[in-house]
C-alpha cells in the first residue's frame, strides 16, 4: 500500500538520522563528539575523539540503521519479494537512511559522512561487492591509516564491482552505483583538501574506555 511505503521512507529517514555517536559520547564518557577532532557526528571521529572500543559500536550501530532501514521492505509496502521493484523499493530506503546519517533532523540537518550507513545498507542488498568494497578499504587503510582516502577509494570501485558482477542493468541499480562515490566524495571534501594539503590526520587505535 502507498501510505506503508511512505512509512517506511520516513521511519528510514528518522532511524539513520539517529546520532549514535553523540548518544554514546555523552551518557558513557561525558564528551560531545562534535566538540573534539574533525567535530563530525560519525565513527571515525569516535575513534579519534573516544577510543578504539566506542569506535567499533558506533560503527556498528551506524552500519546497523543502513542494514535496518532496507529490512522495511519486507514489512511494509506489499511489494511481492525478489522482484526489480522490490530491489529499488530496498535501494531508495538504504539511499533515504544514508541522507538521514548525513542530514539528521536530530542534529539541525548535519550529521557525519554516510560511509557506515552505506555499508549497512550495501552488505544488506549487495552482500559481496559490499564485501569486496570493505577488503579495498582496509588495504588502502593498512597502508595508508587515512579513514577518508580509505573510504573514498572503497566508494570509487563500488560501481566498478557491480558492473563487473552484472548487476548495473537497470537504471534504478546504476543511479544507486553512482550515487555511493558521488555522495562519499562529496561529504569528505573538506578531507580532500588536507589530504591534498597534507594535514588529515591519521587514525591511531587508543586504549580509552
């Protein structure tokens, strides 16, 4: 029914502008994220700012909203399983709670990057490009420590890996494929420029609790 597929694009959209981050920084340690490192309401800052273990369940919770929002077409909308619609049905709420992340309503329309929710939503619909996609990030991670270059690169060979699985053969898919590095690149292009500059700083794990 119409009215379910409204409700669950607006469930998408509250459930990935959730902040996690700040949620966990303020009740476990008493720090506003957004007040310490890059000052963004995400995991990588949460690594930074809080340590290695309150980096990992941010990750996880923010990947978890991606992977939860595209579960709602199985609940609400009617539209019959394993059909092309059914699959742009799942992809325009994994797009919808990845704009929630990075716009939260919660948060004054600002948010972190989107690269977590996406990664919730790509392992959901797209399990093993997704998975290629996370080998990429954590070699380019392991050699270089940059997050934002790691996660760009990840994003940039998205599309190139479901061309290559045979999966960009409808328009729906293909918008989805590009919209991943344009979208990731465009909330890191202020970590462009101090890569290019030479100030992004790396990430280093800590022990802080």
């Amino acid at each position: 029914m119409d009215y379910e597929i409204i409700i669950a694009f607006v469930v998408s959209y509250l459930l990935g502008a959730i902040p996690f981050s700040i949620g966990i920084g303020k009740v476990f340690y008493q720090t506003d994220v957004r007040k310490h490192g890059s000052g963004n309401a995400g995991a990588t800052n949460t690594f930074r700012t809080l340590g290695t273990l309150a980096g990992i369940i941010v990750l996880f919770l923010d990947a978890l909203k991606g992977a939860v929002a595209v579960s709602l077409a199985y609940y609400l909308g009617g539209i019959p399983f394993y059909t092309d619609n059914f699959l742009y049905y799942k992809l325009g709420l994994g797009i919808t709670a990845v704009l929630g992340h990075i716009f939260s309503v919660y948060l004054r329309f600002k948010g972190g990057k989107g690269v977590a929710t996406f990664l919730g939503a790509g392992l959901s619909i797209f399990p093993i490009p997704a998975m290629i996609c996370i080998a990429a990030f954590l070699i380019v991670f392991f050699i270089t420590r940059y997050v934002s270059l790691s996660s760009m690169m990840a994003a940039i060979i998205f599309p190139i890996v479901l061309f290559l699985y045979g999966r960009v053969h409808q328009w729906p898919i293909l918008a989805f494929a590009i919209a991943v590095p344009l979208i990731i690149t465009y909330t890191h292009r202020k970590n462009i420029r101090k890569l290019l500059n030479g100030t992004e700083s790396k990430i280093s794990f800590s022990n802080k609790n």
